[in-house]
C-alpha cells in the first residue's frame, strides 16, 4: 500500500488533485452541516447547474472558466435568498427554477459554439485530470478563504442555522450571515465542479453531514465528524478510483455511500440499546487541526512529489480532427509553415517521461494543459501509428496514439503527433517510441509534436483503449 501511494503521489496531476480536493471537501462538509439542518442541502445542486451555464459560456468567449464562474454563481446563490425570503416562490422551486434555466442555457450555448466540448463536458461530469496551475492557485486561494471565514463566524453561523427567529430577537443580523453562508457555498460548488462534475457536487455537501449526523448529536460534533468523514471518503475514492480505473467523482460518491451506511449502523445499533463507547467531545485545538493539517499535509505532499521518481500526470486531448470528434494529437505536417519554438532548456532533453499504460490519458493531459513543464524533455511511450491528409495544404498528420473516452458518446484520440527521419512503420503498428516534445505555431495556434530519437515495431501490443 505504501509503495501504491508513492506512485500516486509521483503524479503531479495527483497531488494537484489532492490538494484542491482535500480543502474542497473539507469546505464542503462544514457547511454541508448548516445547509442540510437548514433543510436548503439541494442549494449545491442548483449552484452547480448554475456554474455550468456559466463555464459553458465562458467556454465560448474564451475567457477563464473559474474566473467567470465564481462571481456570477455567488450573485445566483444571493438572488436564490431573496427569491426564497420574500415567500412568492418557495425555497425548493425556486432552485429547481433556477437550475433548470441555467442548464438549458448551457446546453444552448455549447451546441451554437462549439458542440459538446470535451472540457465543458468535463465540467458537466467531473474530471481531475487536467488541472491547470492557475486553476490550483485559485482553488487553493479560495478555499482558505472559505475555511477562515468559517472559522470565524462559526457562532454567527450556528447561530441562524438552529433558530433564525430567535437569533433576530438576540440582534443578530440573520440576513447578512444567510448571504454569508450562500456565498462560501458558492464558491465551494464552483471549486468542486470540476473534480465532481455538476451532477454528483452536492453529494460532498449532503452525504458527510448526513453520515455524522447519524453518530453525532451536537453541532460542534457534527461538524467536525462531517469534515473528518469528507476528507477520508475523498482519500479513499482517489486511491479507488486510481487502483481500478473508475471516474473520480463517482468514486468518491461510492466510497460517501458505503460510510453512510456503516454510520447508519453504528447510530441503528444504538438506538437500539447496544452499548457502544461513546466518542469523546472534541475539543478547540480539534476545530483548528482540523482546518491546519490538510494544508499542511498538501504542503508536505507537494514538496514529496518534486523529490519522487516519476513526472506529471493529467487526461489531454486537442481536438483538429476533420470530423469534428475529439482527438489528441493532430499539429500539422513539418511541411507546412511554422514556428518551432526554442526549448527552455537544452539540458531537458536529458529528462525522460514515461507516459505509462495505467494512466496514458492523465499524463498524457497533463503535458498539454502545462506544457511549459514538458516542452524541451524526452517523452517515451507506446501506441499505434495513424495518419490522414490534412486537406487543402497536401500535407500528413503522422502520430503514435491509443484510443480513449471522448465526450458524450464519442471515443477520441490520446497521444501526440510525431516527426521521423527513418522509415514509417505500417498504419495500425504498435509502437514504442522516444522523442523530445516540441511546440511550434502555426497560423497563430500553438502545436505540439515529438520528434523523435527512437521508433521500434513491437509484435505484442498494449492497451488500445485506456480509461484514465
């Protein structure tokens, strides 16, 4: 086990997935906690429709998804408040009104611009695999700002989550920490859809505050076993989903159910007179811990993955197929006109990638999501080699790829275009082959290739289909 987790942790695109997952499930738990005693738990599903209107659309222009996304899901959450506090539309509807809106107008804003785009679609059902750094930095940015915030008006908080009515008799402005809570949910909704996907987000929020609840009786308690349960279940559905291939997200919902269960056990067996040890109440330092150590383990665990033998990790895919389906490795031929840029480095090229057969779709990602972490260093994998004309200019795309997951029902292509100066095998040959990645524009858009050192014809082939 120790040795599988070594592994996992080599993977850049995993720790990156550890490090926003961990503090998004942890945010998600605590307030998951106030929005489930609230009775407004279905919130979560209505903002994540909600932000993928959003991203969709953002897709479109072209602009940053998270950054689009975030301030127009919080302005939502608060139009949601106010649509349920002035009593013409209840709670419910009126989430039901709203997501089902914005979903629509997503589904019409992709099939006008650009069809069912794989990194929407991503979105819509949930991939770690390709996240970027800035979409890390300002994961990690806002999640500690939900965590402080949280911390700091836990009173306030647990105040109008119980009696809302009695709060305001005390003076407690009960509509300003209301808004409080929909913004941190917010912005947790939008941080979480991309690892979970906006159908399966709410189930972070809904099923470890239900778990604890069913062990638990004191808010205090509840919160912190709902964290502790959060953080676990998404450890586990990551190992799970490495282990054995499955999505992330849907993993991760696996692992919350078969928990909720075994609390559900545990708080049957003690209703029932059984006598169980009852946990000892968790104290302040408890709270605090649970807010430092996830970061400071992310902190640990990214400064592990620099000092590990393999490289990064994530699921790419580039899309210049003449039919339009989803593929990974077209550029253009040598022939055409073209800019190589030069490498950052020339030493790099003595930096060996494998990109090996488990997770050829996640590094293989990874390479064109940060491609100033590559560009320059030798990438050695195996896949069978394809080309077609490219129309118009005469020229052939040549590459080395396998088959994968494409987007709503379409299998794409995972690899990279390849440049040799020997002999081409035959289509359909299995290939292992080593090259250095270069990156070269033409007409504009930025293009990545190998150009390779080695090409050898194997007799036994790999994996054609890979999943992750």
């Amino acid at each position: 086990m120790v040795e599988t987790l070594a592994e996992m942790f080599s993977y850049t695109f995993l720790v990156r997935a550890f490090v926003v997952g961990l503090l998004v499930s942890l945010c998600a738990a605590l307030l998951g906690v106030s929005l489930v005693l609230k009775r407004y738990s279905m919130i979560g599903d209505g903002l994540s429709h909600v932000g993928f209107g959003t991203l969709a659309i953002a897709t479109a222009m072209n602009a940053a998804p998270l950054a689009v996304a975030v301030p127009v899901t919080v302005a939502v959450a608060f139009l949601l408040l106010r649509i349920g506090a002035n009593g013409k539309i209840r709670g419910d509807a009126a989430i039901a009104l709203i997501s089902a809106s914005s979903l629509a107008v997503g589904v019409i804003v992709i099939s006008q611009s650009t069809g069912m785009n794989t990194d929407v679609c991503n979105y819509l059902f949930g991939s770690i695999l390709a996240m970027s750094k800035d979409d890390v930095t300002l994961s990690v940015v806002l999640a500690i700002v939900v965590l402080a915030l949280f911390a700091l008006c836990y009173h306030k908080i647990y105040a109008v989550t119980f009696d809302e009515g009695f709060a305001r008799a005390t003076g407690v402005r009960v509509g300003m920490w209301n808004m409080l809570i929909a913004f941190l949910t917010a912005i947790t909704i939008v941080l979480g859809m991309r690892m979970m996907g906006a159908l399966l987000i709410s189930s972070l929020i809904i099923f470890p505050a239900l778990s604890s609840m069913r062990v638990c009786k004191r808010f205090y308690s509840v919160t912190l076993c709902a964290a502790a349960v959060s953080e676990l279940c998404f450890f586990v559905g990551v190992v799970v989903s490495y282990l054995w291939a499955t999505p992330t997200g849907a993993s991760v919902v696996a692992v919350n159910i078969v928990l909720f269960v075994m609390f559900w056990a545990v708080g049957f067996a003690r209703s029932k007179g059984l006598t169980l040890r009852k946990p000892p109440r968790p104290t302040g330092a408890a709270v605090i811990a649970f807010v430092l150590v996830p970061i400071l383990l992310l902190g640990a665990l990214t400064g592990l993955s620099g000092c590990l033998a393999y490289t990064d990790a994530g699921l790419g895919q580039r899309s210049s197929s003449t039919d339009g389906t989803t593929g990974a490795v077209f550029g253009t031929g040598e022939e055409a006109r073209e800019t190589v840029l030069p490498s950052p480095d020339p030493a790099r090229a003595a930096e060996v990638v494998e990109i090996p057969e488990k997770v050829f779709l996640a590094v293989s990602n990874d390479i064109y999501v940060n491609t100033d972490d590559y560009h320059g260093k030798t990438l050695s994998y195996e896949g069978f080699y394809g080309e077609e004309p490219w129309s118009g200019d005469g020229t052939t795309y040549r590459y080395v790829a396998r088959n994968g997951p494409g987007c709503c029902g379409y299998d794409g292509l995972a690899g990279f275009e390849v440049v040799w100066d020997g002999a081409y095998p035959n289509l359909n040959d299995w290939c292992k082959v080593s090259g250095v990645l270069e990156v070269y524009e033409e007409y504009g858009q930025r293009n990545l290739r190998v150009r390779l050192t080695s090409l050898e014809v194997l007799q036994t082939r790999g994996l054609e289909y890979v999943s992750q």
